[in-house]
C-alpha cells in the first residue's frame, strides 16, 4: 500500500489541514523528537477541533483551561504544556497540522 504525498512549507507546516492523518501525526511527532501520550493526543485533538470551529490558533491559556477539564488542574498549566511540547505552542500547532499563524515567524 502506498503512502499519501504530504505537503509541508518551508517550516515544516502541513499546507493542506485536510490531509491530515494519524501517520502524518506519528511523522512529524517524531520529526520534532516527541513520544506521544495520551496527554499529547488530547491536546492535539483540542488543537484541530477548536482550529476547525474557529478559524483560528487558540492561545495557550484556553488550552491550559482545556487540558484541566480533561486532566485534572494540576497538568493545567503553562510548564506541563511546555513539558508535553518543549518548543512551545508552535511545536503543538506543527504536529495538529494546522498550519503557521499568518503573524508569526
């Protein structure tokens, strides 16, 4: 069976969120040197939800919020985010495949 041809910019960014799967996930989680969890699943899956019913990156404190509905306050914080995805919410947006904020970088 053959793979499906993904697209990335030059930062590494999908450039059509449509094609998304969990193989590209898999790829550019471990591209960025990221085991994923459970945890990891859950905010990824936040990540494109909110990105698909909003049209835009949701900041890290609605995801922080997010993460303590579904993993109890103590992981709803900006350093447990940050421990799930060291480079920060950019890293998290990569892996989601949504693609780069239009006022960033």
């Amino acid at each position: 069976m053959g793979y499906p041809a993904y697209e990335l910019d030059d930062k590494g960014y999908l450039s059509d969120m449509s094609r998304w799967d969990s193989r590209l996930r898999d790829w550019l989680a471990a591209r960025e040197n990221i085991a994923l969890t459970a945890e990891h699943l859950g905010v990824i899956d936040f990540l494109r939800r909110y990105y698909r019913q909003h049209g835009t990156h949701p900041v890290v404190r609605m995801i922080t919020a997010e993460m303590a509905g579904a993993l109890g306050p103590d992981k709803a914080t900006i350093k447990y985010f940050h421990a799930l995805f060291p480079a920060g919410i950019h890293q998290a947006f990569k892996i989601a495949g949504l693609p780069m904020k239009q006022n960033c970088c």
